[in-house]
C-alpha cells in the first residue's frame, strides 16, 4: 500500500483547507475485497481502520466470500498467478463480512442502517461512530 504517512498528510492538508477534522461520509463499494486480496489481512486492517478515523459515517458494500472466490477463478482461467496472500488470510470464508465489521466495532463504528442487498447480493451497510 501507499506509505500511510503520506496519504494521512493529504488527508490532514484538505481536511485543514475545509476547516474540518474528518469526513462527514466516506463511501467504500466494491473494494475492501481488492485490498483484502492483494495486501492481505493486515492491508485490510489498516484501510479499514483509516477510514474508520477519518469518517463520521462510512457506508460499506463488503464482498462476501464467493466474490473472493470468483475472483481467482477468473485468475487461474486467464492463466495468471492466483493472489499470493489469498492462502495467508484468516479473515476468511463466510465470515469475511463478520471480520470487516469487526474491525470496524475496534475501531468504534457500529451499523446505523442495513439497506439491504445490492443486485449483487452484496450488503449495504451505513456504519456511525458510537455513542455519536
């Protein structure tokens, strides 16, 4: 991932020019999957926990686990190299949603309002910090 630092500075210096301290809303589709797979648990973590910091209200499409499933399926039928950390997750299987909003309980957030499902059958999720 990019040095964190750096993209925390953006983040401070746009924020600063706005007079604000963070985000009122961040809105997350269809990538914690691409991250998860390609930076590994510990990417996951740390994006999820940024955005956590710099958002009063996150609104999350997480792919479930057959997302992930398809995705090195169509790896391995275009003859590419499978996602290396893939094998390394242990946020994984049917829990993967349950882990993403894990990390966001750590990180203070709780769900406000479930939408639903998209027409991919992916959960629409409006997180809020607690006690807020």
């Amino acid at each position: 991932m990019t040095d964190s630092s750096q993209v925390m500075d953006k983040l401070r210096s746009f924020l600063d020019d706005q007079n604000r301290t963070r985000f009122d809303l961040i809105c997350v589709f269809s990538v914690t999957m691409w991250i998860h797979l390609n930076h590994g648990d510990q990417g996951l973590r740390t994006f999820i926990s940024l955005l956590c910091r710099q958002a009063r209200f996150l609104l999350l499409e997480p792919q479930p686990w057959k997302c992930y499933q398809t995705a090195a399926r169509r790896m391995r039928k275009l003859g590419q190299q499978e996602f290396e950390k893939m094998k390394e997750l242990e946020i994984r299987g049917p829990g993967v949603e349950e882990g993403i909003l894990k990390i966001c309980e750590e990180e203070g957030m709780v769900v406000d309002v479930e939408f639903g499902e998209t027409q991919w059958n992916r959960k629409l999720l409006l997180l809020k910090h607690s006690g807020k």
